[in-house]
C-alpha cells in the first residue's frame, strides 16, 4: 500500500468513525401490506422490547445509537422511563414522529380537512407530540402527512395550503430552541388525486416561510420513478434546508424495502452528494434515519443489513477522489469525471469495513455476530403472550 492509499484509509475511517443512523421502532414489529401481515416469532409486544432490539443493532454495528419513535405507536405512560430504559441499554430516543393518519376522523384530512374541529384534533396530536419530546429530549419531530382529495373538485386545493400552513405555523411556534421541524414529502398515496405535502418543493416553500427550524425530510421511497434524488439533496443541503433522510428502498412505490437494495448505486450517488456538501458529521445535523418495513425477512438482521449497505454506500462516497474530479470538471473531460466516480463505486469497501469495526473493538461481521449472538433465540422464548406490536400498536 502506497502511503496515499493509507492516508486515503485513515481519512475514510475517520468519517465512518463519526457516522450516525437512527433506526425505527416500528421496523422492529410486525408490518406488511393491506393485503397481509406476517406475524413473526420474538416480535416486540411493547416500546421497552423494541428499544432493546434497536440496542442489539447499535452494539453489533457502533453506528445506530439512536432510535426514533412514532406516537401513538410507541405511547407510554412515562416518556422519562423509556429514555432511561433506552440509556441504560446504551441508545437514546431520536426523533419523534407524529401520526395524524389512522384516525377515522381523518378520513378527509387532518390538518387540512375541512372541518375545523377536525384540524383542532390534529394540531393537537402535534403540539402533543414536541410535549413528548421535551420529556424524551428528543431534537426532532418528523411530520407525515397523508392528506389530499381523491377526485377534482372534492375540495379546495388553495384553501387546503393555507390550512396546512396555519396548522404548520402553531406547531413550529411551540418547539423549544434546540428542537427542529422535519416535514417530509410524499408523491401519492393514501390521497390520489392531489396530496397536500407531494414533493420537496412544496415542502421546502413552507419550511422557508416557517423558518430556521424548520427543513425538509428526504423519504427515498417517496418519489415519481427516476426522479434524480441525488439532485434534491444536493439542492436543499446548498439552501440550508436538508434536515433528514428516511431511508429505504423502491421497485415501484412506497415499497419500504431495505435501503440499499434495490438500487445501491442511487444510495451511493446520495451519499456523495452528503460527502461533497460535507453534511456527515453530526454536527452539520442532517438525521440518517430508516424508514422500512420487514415483512417477509427477519427483522433485527435486516435492519443490520440496512445499516450496513448505508456504511458501505457512504464509504465509497468518500473514497472518491475530489481532487481528480474537480480536474476532470475544470477540464471539460466528460468521460474522465465519470471514470473517478465509477472508480470509487466499484471499490469493494468490505474489507476497509471489517478493519474499521475491529479497531472499533466490534466483531468485523455483524450479521455472522448477530446470528451467533443467539438473541432471536432468546426472545423468541421470552416474547411468548401479549399482544406484538405492529401498525397501529
Ligand atoms: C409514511 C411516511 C412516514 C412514516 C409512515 C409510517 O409513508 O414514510 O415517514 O412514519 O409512513
Ligand atoms: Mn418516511
């Protein structure tokens, strides 16, 4: 190894060291489609055992510390307790999202709906929601919405806007000084003629008019087939406006798959845009989150495999040689600037990897670890009785 080779490790390690995903409890319990769920055996029946899932993957990985929350989900009686339990397994509680979709009253909408007392409702959830954070000290509320009209004519789609704005507005207004507002984007679905938050546009023009603490949820899965995702990140990371990913993977739609897998050179094309606009680093606070359903595989090793096709991705993002590809730019050389982006994607970055998780003092195999650690096992003994968690438990 030449010594520009070492150096080029060392200074990937370096930033792999530095690396945060957050996992989801919700990926932890039973999911699937409107079609079927698959119940699992040693599935979560409550928040406590999901957070000692997400601490399995934590220890097995070093880079998954924090795990987000979803409300009424993941409800308890005492938020101060779970972030205790969460501690004492060696995690924290991320961030919290909110659920303003599986209420019959929102059958038209939530904060947009026509009903006054209807969008009353739904604010509430959310000013309930930054109530729990104080309580979780979680930095975060992550806010989905399913809202929009399903036939023309059905309502206002203008009058819908002002509402979402004003509801947007009341809830940014309560969050303490380190809490932030992360809106998230989705193209359809469940509305199918209009949705009210379609695409980062419309969300990135009410995260401006909100203000500083309020940015943009890039969902991977969220987009129209062959939108340039790579392009929106670089975008909102240059406007200030990136606040978060929820990761994942697509065919056709929504599909919740593990990220990474269906298109591992668009994660890569993602994570150098991440590298490039130097946003890794925690403290350029971007949340690397999941956002994924395991409905056929197991899930505590899927979720390891999610994270680590996140680690792989970004690893050959910094192995890319900015120097020779800003060259190649300034030159005009088309092929040459593709060939140093290439190079770095073909870069088998598994063993730098396996390195870097022994010096971590981490086994180098994390799936292997897991699948000897005997944890399924054990809670597929233990988590006998009661009722597993799943949507809407
Ligand atoms: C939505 C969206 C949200 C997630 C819910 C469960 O499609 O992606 O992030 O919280 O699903
Ligand atoms: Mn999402």
């Amino acid at each position: 190894m030449s010594q520009s080779d070492a150096q080029t490790r060392d200074r990937v390690k370096q930033a792999l060291r530095t690396q945060r995903i957050e996992t989801p409890s919700w990926a932890y319990a039973n999911s699937g489609t409107r079609f079927k769920v698959f119940a699992q055996e040693g599935v979560p029946r409550n928040p406590y055992e999901k957070i000692a899932d997400a601490a399995v993957v934590h220890r097995l990985t070093g880079v998954a510390p924090t795990v987000a929350l979803h409300i009424p989900w993941d409800r308890v009686d005492d938020y101060a307790d779970l972030a205790k339990y969460a501690a004492d397994q060696g995690v924290a509680l991320g961030a919290i999202n909110a659920n303003v979709f599986q209420d019959n009253d929102y059958k038209l909408g939530s904060v947009t709906n026509p009903d006054p007392g209807v969008r009353r409702k739904a604010i509430d959830h959310l000013l309930e929601c930054v109530d729990i954070m104080d309580r979780t000290g979680s930095r975060d509320l992550k806010l989905w919405f399913s809202d929009g009209t399903n036939y023309p004519g059905q309502d206002d789609i203008r009058a819908r806007q002002d509402r979402l704005a004003a509801a947007l507005r009341e809830t940014y207004d309560r969050l303490g000084d380190h809490q932030r507002l992360r809106l998230e984007y989705k193209l359809f679905e469940p509305a199918f003629y209009t949705t009210d938050v379609p695409d980062w546009g419309t969300a990135y023009a009410h995260c401006l008019e909100l203000g500083e603490k309020a940015q943009v949820v890039i969902d991977t899965g969220h987009h129209a087939p062959s939108t340039n995702i790579e392009f929106i990140v670089a975008f909102l990371l240059r406007a200030g406006k990136l606040g978060a990913f929820d990761f994942n993977s697509r065919f056709y739609a929504d599909d919740d798959l593990m990220v990474g897998a269906a298109d591992p050179f668009q994660l890569f094309r993602i994570m150098y845009e991440i590298v490039r606009g130097d946003a890794l680093r925690p403290e350029a606070g971007i949340a690397f989150m999941l956002d994924q359903c395991h409905n056929i595989e197991p899930k505590i090793p899927a979720i390891i495999r999610s994270v680590l096709n996140v680690q792989e991705a970004t690893a050959k993002a910094l192995l890319v040689d900015a120097d020779a590809l800003a060259a190649a730019q300034q030159a005009g050389d088309v092929l040459g600037a593709n060939a140093v982006l290439m190079d770095a994607y073909h870069t088998d970055v598994r063993p730098l990897l396996a390195e870097l998780r022994t010096e971590l003092g981490l086994d180098p195999d994390p799936m292997g670890a897991y699948a000897r650690s005997g944890y399924f096992d054990k809670i597929r003994a233990e988590r006998v009785g009661g009722q597993q968690a799943g949507w809407g438990a």
